[in-house]
C-alpha cells in the first residue's frame, strides 16, 4: 500500500570520490515526487564520505527517517539515523 506522494531511494554505495579510495563510499539518498507525469527527482541528498547514507530509508508524511551505518565520529561503527522534515517550499 502506498499512500504517499514522495518515494526515497538510497543508494548507500554511491560514491562521488571514486578516484580518492581513502574516503569511500558516501551514499546519496534521492527524493522522487509523484506527479501527473509520474515520480520526477526533486531533491539529492550525499552523506558524509564512509556514511553509506541510506542503507535504509523511511517515510511517513512530511517526515523523512534515512540510515547512514558507517558514519564516523570516533571511529567505526557508529550507525546514524538523520530525520529530514519537508518545509512548506517543498525542500527536504
């Protein structure tokens, strides 16, 4: 059952820094409006290089929940949930 007009794809892998390996994979998570025409991209958001930033996405009304596993505050394996809120333009 969908009932949203808003569709989320994570793409944990994706990786803006191919040619720097020592970064990694940042992830990006893409924002799709259900329209007439149907789902067009409004929005990309990239995480933080190792994040992995959407290996898990979530939404409920103008409520966003996206996971980002690998983000790195003292060191590996601290998992991060950032909640993303729609404001009245539209914008993630």
């Amino acid at each position: 059952d969908f009932d949203s007009p808003w569709l989320l794809v994570g793409e944990p892998r994706d990786n803006p820094h191919a040619l720097d390996p020592q970064i990694g994979q940042s992830g990006r998570v893409r924002f799709f409006e259900l329209t007439a025409n149907g789902f067009e991209e409004r929005q990309t958001v990239h995480g933080s290089p190792q994040s992995y930033l959407g290996s898990s996405v979530s939404i409920d009304g103008d409520v966003a929940l996206i996971g980002a596993p690998g983000w790195k505050i003292d060191g590996p394996g601290h998992n991060r949930a950032h909640v993303f809120r729609r404001d009245g333009t539209g914008t993630w």
